[in-house]
C-alpha cells in the first residue's frame, strides 16, 4: 500500500506518497502541500495498479508536441492530402500554440473544454472547432496507446458546438443548360457534373479508357485533389471505385470529346495538357460562366447536389443514388439531402388520409 509521509522545506511543509509500481519496484511522488491531495494521489495509484491501467509518473512529463510529430507523421500516411492538410492546419494554428509546450500528465477534461469555450467564443465555425478538439484528442489517444498516459484526458467533452448543414443550391434542367452553354469549352465538363454527380477531382481524373460508352457507363477509379497548388492522385473519397450511369444525350456529348484522344488521356485537361485545375477566382471560368448564365451562385462541388436533384425528381431510388454518388450508406444519402423529400412526406399524409376515409366510408 501506497503510504504518506512529510518533510520539511524553506516553503513548508511537503508531503511525500511512497509506492510500489505492478513490478514490485519502490518508487516515490513528492512535492504536494497538503496531505488530503497526497492521500488522493496514493488512493488514485492503488486504483490504477488494481484495474491494470497504472502509467509510471515520469512517462508523462513529455510534451503534447513530442508526441504530435509521430501522429502527424502517420496522418500523412493513414489520411488523403486534401484530409493531412486540414489536421496540419488545425495543428499549427490551433492547438500548438495552447497545448505544444503542455505535459501530457498537466492536461485534464476542465482545461480542454475552457479551450473549446475560448475558440467558440472568439468567433471559430463549429467545423474549425470540432476539427482542432479532434487533433488534440487523436494526439492524446495516441499518447495513451504508448502507454504515456492511463486514460486520454480529452474524451468526453460536452461542450463541442454543432454544425449547421448550410443549404444546398439545385439548379433544374433549363439552368444547367445555360450555366453549359456559358461555360465555352467547359461545357461538356458541367453536364457530366450536374448529371452524373461526379465530385469535382473525380471528373478531371477521367480518362478515355474509363468510359463504357456502349453500356453507358463510366468507371470512376481516380481523384486528382489540388491541394496547395499541387495535384494529387489517388483513390476516390470512400477508396472504392464505382460505375456511374451516364444518360444517352451525355454519351453523344462524352464520344465526341473522345474523338482523337488515346485511352490514356485525361478527358478534360487542362490547357497545358495536365489535370484541370479548380477555378477558384473571381475570374475562373466557371465563375464567369455562373455570372454570365444567371443561375443562382454556386460551386463545381454543387452540380453534385443538382444531380442528385434532378435524379430523386426523376423518380430515382435511394440506394440506386447512393451508388451513383458513391456515399457509404443510403442513409447517408438521405440525411444528405433529405430536404429533397419533402413530396414522400405529402404522401404519407395522402395515404393515412385515404386509409382512414375508406375506414369512415366502410362505417356509412
């Protein structure tokens, strides 16, 4: 058993916890100022020792920055570019700056939420918050699997704040055909997008031999994400490829960009023959062709939600969609765009009403 003993200092008086570790070896903790939070401690190590969960004192004394370079180190490596550079921000920006220099064994849950409390307040989006606690958090949890810390100090915050999903924009079928039109040679590129819900990287990493014109098919099996001006290639988002229904007008549209390309060749390059980059000034084309058109303001990432749009609107199925889009669940896709729902809840209305009018009628 853990036993408490006192000792003199030019300070006062101290109080000393003697212990022994799981392995038998004698061990001590000193420098607390009174004996009620030595008594804690002594209590808190023999709780420890019995649910195997006991991390020697000295392990933790490292800093939440020497076990940051290993964590980020295996996002790198674990995470796609376009997911490292977010963690990496948040890292630099965010959490460095409160926790880098901190022990691990000086953090507890009170500190965390104080800090989620001050970015909130200090005017950070629900999503910039939610993304720092889960640098920190996944640091920790690391620090815990070394076997640094007994339990990760972090988890079980109650003060995160919620994000709000911001509005999508659908555009119907007249819209899409002027935003085409108004996007010059780019046009084929925003049919594709609008009608086939392709995410943006994934459509600029097409490439001849990934379209089935007779099945009417094209076989999404690359992203090309630009991030910090550089592309990177990879896997689409959910690291599974997908074959994307392509409507008969578009495979007119798809064969004709074909036409004096080699199988290897990307589909819509850009100038200088490499990946098309994203259009991201007031400038770009699309931006230009969004003006010129008159169509409601809206991103290449939106025409996804307009294809979505216009395939439930044309009595698509759920889980036809959700294969189209490439979403993990049909749940997700519908809690994604359960907004575009709405006429199945007049229905249920229609049909109790009907139900319990035939009901009345029976009784007449």
């Amino acid at each position: 058993m853990a036993t408490v003993s006192s000792y003199d200092t030019a300070h006062g008086t101290r109080y000393r916890v003697r212990y022994r570790t799981p392995d038998r070896k004698q061990t001590d903790k000193r420098g607390f100022k009174t004996k009620r939070d030595a008594r804690a401690f002594a209590a808190t190590v023999e709780v420890e020792k019995m649910r195997g969960e006991y991390v020697p004192h000295r392990l933790g004394i490292v800093s939440v920055e020497e076990i940051s370079a290993g964590w980020l180190s295996r996002k790198q490596v674990d995470v796609k570019p376009s997911t490292f550079k977010s963690l990496d921000t948040a890292w630099r920006v965010h959490v460095q700056p409160r926790w880098g220099t901190t022990r691990l064994n000086e953090i507890d849950l009170d500190a965390v939420e104080r800090w989620i409390a001050d970015l909130t307040r200090s005017g950070k989006g629900a999503t910039v918050v939610i993304r720092a606690y889960g640098v920190l958090a996944g640091i920790l949890d690391s620090a815990v699997k070394a076997k640094r810390l007994a339990k990760n100090p972090a988890r079980g915050v109650e003060n995160l704040p919620r994000k709000t999903r911001k509005s999508h924009v659908y555009l119907d079928h007249v819209q899409v055909d002027q935003l085409a039109a108004a996007a010059g040679r780019h046009r084929v590129l925003v049919l594709l997008l609008s009608y086939c819900g392709l995410r943006w990287g994934e459509a600029i990493g097409l490439r001849v031999q990934h379209l089935d014109l007779l099945r009417r098919r094209l076989n999404v099996v690359e992203n090309a994400v630009q991030v910090d001006n550089q592309i990177h290639v990879g896997t689409p988002k959910s690291h599974k490829t997908r074959s994307v229904p392509v409507p008969r007008f578009l495979i007119i549209e798809l064969a004709r960009v074909c036409e004096g390309k080699c199988r290897g060749d990307l589909l819509f390059p850009g100038r200088d023959g490499d990946y098309l980059r994203r259009s991201v000034s007031s400038t770009g084309w699309f931006t230009r062709a969004v003006y010129k058109s008159g169509v409601p303001r809206l991103t290449p990432h939106d025409l996804r939600h307009t294809a979505a749009s216009l395939a439930i609107s044309a009595g698509v199925n759920v889980k036809a969609l959700q294969r189209m889009l490439g979403h993990a669940s049909a749940a997700m896709t519908l809690d994604v765009y359960a907004d575009l729902f709405d006429d199945d809840l007049d229905a249920v209305a229609e049909a109790l009403d009907l139900a319990v009018s035939a009901l009345l009628h029976s009784k007449a």
